[in-house]
C-alpha cells in the first residue's frame, strides 16, 4: 500500500512518527507532504523522514490563509497525481479532503479541535472518514465518522513509545535539582485561532514574579519575547523537549496541545486561553490533571497555580496510572484505520445502529 501522510503543523509530525515506522515495517511506502510552519521541517528533518514541502503558514490573516489554501490544494493535487496512492491521513485534513474529492484517494482525518469551525466546515463534508477521540464536542458527519478512547498526544508520548530521560532534560535546560516551570506562549495564526488574543506582558511578568523564587522557568514561544523575558527562553533542543516536560513541576500556557502532552505524561497543567478544548475539559474533569481557564485574569491564574502545586508527587502519579488505563495506544489505532479502511468505520457504524 502507498499511503500519503500530510503535515502542517510540529505537533502532525509528532502524531504521525510512530504510525509512519509501523507502516514501514509491514512494507509499506509512505509519502510525507509538509508545511513551513514553526519548526515541522526541522523535526521532520530531525526524524530522518523525507518529505515534500508544498506551502509556508500564510500570513496576513484570513485573506493569507486563504491564498495558501489554494496554492497548497494545488501543490497536494500535482503530488497526488503523480505519486498515485492508495489513501491520505492528516491531522485537521483540508487539503487531503479537496485532493482526495478531486481524486477518488480516500482522505483520513484525524482531529480534536472543536473551535475550528471554518477550517472543519470546508474539510467534514469531503472527508472520506473523520476520525475523533470521544471527548470531541463538534460537529462530525453522522455516517462517515469513528471516535475512540484517548488524545492525539498518546500516538507518541505513549509508554510504549516515550520513555522520558533526566539526563536528556538537564542536558536541555531542566534544573538539575530544583523545580522547573514550563511556559508556552503561542502566535494565535493559525485558522481555529482567528478572534483569540493571548496573554499580555502584564501577565506574562505577574507569572514569573510568582515562579521565580520557586525554581527555574523555562518558556517556549512562538512570538518573539521582550529582552526582559527572553532570558527564560527555552533554548534546548526541539526533538528533546518533552524529556523535558516529563520533569517539569508545572506546565501554564496558550498551548491545548502542550497542555495535553503533559498531562499524558503525568504533569499537572493549567490551559489559560479564551476557547476550550474536549480533550483538556476531559482530562480535568475524569483525571484532574489539566486546570482549564478561560478569562485570562491573574487573580484565577495565581489561585491555579497555588492550587496544583499543592498536590503532592503521588496524586499526579495516580491520576496518570488511571489515564493510561482508560485510553488506548493511539499509534496503534492510527495505523489500523490506515491499513484496513473502510473497515474500522464500517464495523463502528454497524455497532451503533444496533
């Protein structure tokens, strides 16, 4: 089987990793697509994974997201045809789903992110399959779509993937012996963040007023950050970071997604943005692991983080052994909806109208 794999984003080519050597192993030829976005080529480049860069983030808002769509449908449509394979698989899935109308290549895609609802409502209704965790709350096309137990961030921080290494989290900024606090402040370009604004320096400084008599701080920032606060930046390796993470203290920040890796890796997280997301809403309300807040004030920030370091190791480490007993190895899942679709979404359709 030849199985195209596009990525537009660093965290796809986390999700992908392992599904990509499992495909491998069993004989099959996987074809990557990728997007300059963030640091995705350099972990790819990283991985060791050949792949084909058809686009850059576009810039300028709506209107430059918008250009981008049309020269990356383009682009994907002129691979496509050329490399001929049998099925597509994505994270969010856009430009698979246009592609593989045009095509006839069936399009997996794979998505948590409820507030998207542009980008999902160009993207469901030409899927071939939409393939969500269940903790998802949007809308998903009632016969053409599969749920499971778990988050995209178990595809590769999965105990059977990840273990993490303190000698590989000092070697990259992690205190050596104290408390580490890890900090993610995100651009807020991407098309599920159009309306959002993040934190200001006001907070930002009230955050490290209030962490840094208590250990090292360490923040990774997709805008740039002011001579003040630049001093924290996190300057370790990007293919080692959630060695570090795994060691952390505490994770605060913009990021869902960072926010989620680090409460599958057992480490308490506050997720301060304006939307929510299922999986994070999820994971405080089963597990206690994720703190979410949505008014981005100080005082409910100051009272989050008082709150979590208040717990002591053995409640964090409880409350992980408990995810990972209720959620499944997603790597796994991804590469069997891959290998033997339409089968998973047929035998999942037949179950439910039973």
């Amino acid at each position: 089987m030849r199985v195209l794999i596009d990525i537009g984003h660093p965290a796809h080519v986390h999700f992908f990793h392992q599904p990509i050597q499992q495909l491998k192993a069993s004989g099959h030829e996987v074809i990557i697509t990728s997007r300059d976005k963030e640091f995705a080529l350099e972990l790819l480049d990283g991985l060791g994974l050949e792949h084909h860069s058809l686009s850059a983030l576009g810039k300028g808002g709506m209107f430059g997201l918008a250009k981008e769509l049309v020269t990356r449908d383009l682009a994907l449509l002129k691979v496509v045809r050329k490399t001929k394979p049998d099925i597509m698989a994505a994270i969010g899935g856009v430009f698979i789903a246009h592609v593989g109308k045009l095509t006839g290549v069936p399009s997996l895609v794979f998505y948590d992110t409820e507030n998207a609802t542009l980008q999902n409502g160009i993207t469901y209704p030409l899927a071939s399959a939409v393939i969500a965790p269940n903790c998802y709350h949007g809308w998903l096309p009632k016969k053409r779509h599969l749920r499971y137990h778990g988050y995209h961030e178990l595809s590769y921080l999965h105990p059977n993937y990840f273990t993490p290494n303190h000698k590989i989290a000092v070697d990259n900024g992690l205190s050596k012996e104290g408390e580490t606090f890890f900090l993610r402040l995100v651009s807020w370009q991407a098309n599920h963040d159009v309306g959002e604004n993040g934190w200001s320096e006001a907070l930002l400084e009230k955050v490290i007023n209030k962490l840094k008599p208590l250990g090292k701080i360490l923040i990774s920032s997709e805008a740039a950050l002011s001579p003040a606060m630049d001093q924290y930046r996190y300057r370790g390796s990007i293919n080692q970071v959630h060695h570090v993470m795994a060691f952390s203290t505490l994770f605060i920040g913009e990021s869902a997604t960072m926010a989620s890796e680090c409460a599958v890796l057992g480490v308490p997280a506050i997720y301060a943005a304006e939307t929510g997301r299922g999986y994070t809403t999820e994971q405080e309300q089963e597990f206690g692991l994720v703190k979410n807040l949505h008014t981005i004030e100080w005082n409910l920030l100051e009272a989050a983080i008082d709150e979590l370091l208040a717990q002591p190791a053995s409640h964090w480490k409880q409350a992980h052994q408990q995810l990972l007993a209720e959620t499944i190895d997603v790597a796994q899942f991804v590469t069997r909806c891959i290998t033997t679709f339409p089968e998973p979404l047929q035998r999942y359709q037949a179950t439910l109208e039973s």
